[in-house]
C-alpha cells in the first residue's frame, strides 16, 4: 500500500519515551524474585559491550502462545524504566501493532514503524489509522535515536517476523539493524520474546556472518504453588489437575478462571487450525510424523514434533519440548478431524488421549482418577509410538508392525468381573483380535 511521509519531528525525544501501560486489574504472571534477577541480568549485559573475543548476548524470554510474554516484557520495560538512566523503548508485533502480511517482505520498515509509534508525541494516535502506513525509514530511527545515546530496546513476539525463517536480505537487514543500535556498544542492549526458540538461534545467526553470537535465553516462570495459585488467581477450585493441564503457565490459568467465570470462551484457537493447515499442506502429517509427536510426550524431544506445532509447547531446554495439555488437546483433536489418511488406531489413539486430558483438567481435588488419566497417556503414548522400555512396557523386540486396541476384545461388564476368580477364568474374557502382533489397553471401570 502507499505508505504516507514521515517527519521525526512527530516524535518525542528518545529518553522521554513512556514505558508500556501494564494492566493493574490482572494478577500478577511473575513474581517479585524473578522480575528482579532479570532485570539484573538484563542490566549486566547492558553495560558490557562487543569486543574481539567476546559477542553480546541479546536476551529472549520464551513460552508457548498466550503464554504472558508481552505482559512479562512490559513489566521488565516499567521495571528497566524506574532504574537506569537510559531511553526504553517497548514495541509490539502483537496485539493491536500486529505486523500485516504486506510488512513481512519489510521486517526492518515494520520495525522502525513501531519504534515510532512507541516513541510518538501524540499519545492518543492510534496504530492503525496513525503509524500503520507510515514511511519510517532506518536512518531516521538512527537519527533519531543519537550516536552513543544509551537505550534498551525491548521487542514482543519477534516469532511474527516470518521472514527469520529463512536467510534473506530483509532479514538480514533487520539482524544487522538490531545489532549496530541496540547490542554491539556499551550502553546498549536488545531484548525480545519469541513462541520458539528457533527464531531466537536464527536471529542471532543472521547477525554476524563467519561467528557465533550466543542468546541468552529464559524462560517464564511457571506457577510453584497450587494453593499459591488458587488466592492468586481467585480460583478456589484449582487443583493440581487442573494445574497441569494449562502446563503450570499463569497466563493460561488466568485465561481459564476468566472464561470459567465469564461463560465464554477468552482464546481462540486459530493459530492452531492454522498451523495444522500447514502442516498438512507442507505434507507433514503422516502416520511417522503422529507416532514422533506422541513420543515426545515422553522423550521431550523437539525434532520429533513438526515445526508448526513448536509455539504450543513450552521450551524445557533448548532441544526439548514440553507438552501444555490445554493446547495439545485442540492439536490432537484438529489433526484427527484434518488428516483422513491417519492409520485408524492413530486416530482412536488421538482421540482417547484428548478424552484422557479433558478428563484431567475435571477429575476432583485429592482423586486417584486425575493421576489415573495422565498415567493412561504416558502408556498410550508409549505403545502407539513404540517408546518401551524394561520397566513399565517390557516390549522391546516388538515389531512395529502391531495393531493397538482401546477395551476391546474383552467383556468388561461389572458382572463378569465378579465372577473371575482365576487367571484361567481372566484370559477366558478376551476374544481374538483381528490381527498378530497385538497390544491391547484396558481402562477398567
């Protein structure tokens, strides 16, 4: 589109740039001791520089979708505000600044195009109709923002910038941006959220061509405390369950207690129909590709779990993925219904462990059915992706050619159980199932 001329002079001076308005009607997503040694961390690095032997670190805060990652950086950026003697500076390719798709050929014009408006004289002007189309070039931002001036820039949801996918001028031009403002001198500093950390080791690659720039990563923290959590979020009936099946994230909790007191839903989730779209356009799902996915339930590993699915996970490490049941509830039940071709026991698989999840998330305070359910997924998981071991599946030297069942094949019927009195008696329960090898799973009632 047009964009229409930009003048700096609609800008206020860098160090009197506000920091973001962080909601006071929310519960607080982090605590007081985290918010504190991060902003330490963030300050350490800030007064360090390049040097021959040494690459500055940028920082990244990483957590899955809806996750409280913009929330967590506004609160750093207030924080970082109060304390140094610098310009802050907090923009968005989130929420109401979300980057359009005509911007992704122009990540470093989008950019500058927030900084602007991060920085803009009129505060009641709005993105979209005010800054949306507006032509901030780079060498204003420069400029703008003074040679050796000290300033923190603070980016949210840097995972929106498509084109850190691939290698690329405009990428590398936005790289190369960050670095010379916001990282390679003293009194200079860059922070960013991202869903995955892929983005995060892209980025930094794309800065210096021939060296390593390490990333100093973290993330979020998750809640410790069930009945910490209940007084915090003012949810009297949160319990363990519960807790587990939003992932331990307060962000997502939070979500719930809304939509449970609400009566309506508070978070959509096209992002993830969107991401199975991907995937099964990109022709990734298959019978293979479902198998690693349940298999990283119990390994963690990330290279077994299709790309797109990587933002509704939480990042243990940097090779590990761990499962948000809250999400992977909607991604199992979306890749069932979109992928037709899926072996059947792949599907009643999927299906029943969606059962088991949604059950988790509803089993009651002190009941053996909620641990029940989660022990159930792990073993479904384990046989439907062949993840035996010794211990629990003693079924090493089985192939993997093997049919599954979910209580079949067996009269479960209370009367009958009554009457076993004897294994011989047991085994005379079950019917022969279709084909050899074959494991079979019961969840008796």
């Amino acid at each position: 589109p047009p964009l229409r001329p930009f003048n700096v002079e609609e800008l206020l001076p860098p160090m009197e740039v506000p920091p973001p308005m962080v909601s006071g009607s929310e519960p607080e997503f982090v605590d007081e001791e985290w918010l504190s040694k991060r902003v330490e961390d963030i300050l350490s690095l800030y007064r360090t520089s390049d040097t021959m032997a040494f690459r500055l670190p940028p920082t990244a805060f990483v957590r899955c979708s809806r996750g409280g990652k913009t929330r967590a950086l506004k609160e750093i950026a207030k924080r970082l505000k109060s304390i140094v003697h610098a310009s802050v500076i907090f923009v968005s390719f989130s929420e109401s600044s979300n980057i359009k798709s005509w911007e992704q050929v122009d990540p470093l014009g989008a950019l500058c195009r927030r900084i602007a408006f991060a920085a803009r004289r009129n505060r009641k002007a709005n993105y979209d109709s005010d800054f949306a189309k507006a032509d901030v070039k780079p060498e204003q931002i420069v400029e703008w923002l003074g040679r050796r001036d000290p300033r923190i820039l603070l980016v949210d949801e840097m995972n929106n910038c498509n084109s850190l996918l691939e290698k690329s001028i405009p990428s590398i031009d936005l790289a190369e941006f960050l670095k010379d403002n916001f990282l390679s001198k003293e009194d200079q500093y860059l922070v960013f959220s991202s869903h995955i950390v892929s983005t995060v080791g892209q980025l930094s690659s794309y800065m210096d061509s021939g060296s390593s720039r390490p990333i100093a990563i973290h993330e979020l923290p998750l809640i410790r405390n069930v009945t910490n959590a209940a007084k915090i979020f003012r949810w009297p009936e949160l319990n363990a369950g519960k807790a587990l099946f939003y992932g331990l994230v307060p962000a997502l909790i939070h979500i719930a207690r809304l939509e449970e007191l609400r009566k309506r839903q508070q978070i959509s989730f096209h992002k993830v129909e969107e991401a199975i779209r991907i995937c099964v356009k990109d022709g990734l799902v298959t019978d293979k590709s479902v198998r690693y996915l349940l298999a990283n339930f119990v390994d963690g590993e990330k290279r077994k779990v299709m790309k797109p699915l990587h933002q509704f996970m939480n990042t243990a490490e940097e090779e590990k993925l761990r499962w948000i049941p809250f999400y992977m509830t909607k991604v199992l039940d979306n890749l069932e219904f979109s992928a037709p071709s899926l072996d059947e026991s792949l599907r009643v698989a999927l299906r029943k462990i969606v059962e088991l999840f949604n059950e988790l998330s509803t089993a009651e305070e002190s009941s053996g059915k909620a641990w029940e359910r989660l022990f159930l997924v792990v073993v479904i998981s384990r046989v439907v992706s062949g993840k035996f071991d010794e211990v629990i599946l003693p079924l090493n030297n089985l192939s993997m050619d093997y049919s599954i069942s979910f209580n079949q094949f067996i009269r479960t019927d209370k009367k009958v159980f009554e009457e076993i009195v004897d294994v011989d008696k047991f085994v005379g329960c079950f019917t022969e199932p279709d084909r050899y090898p074959h494991v079979a799973i019961y969840q008796p009632k």
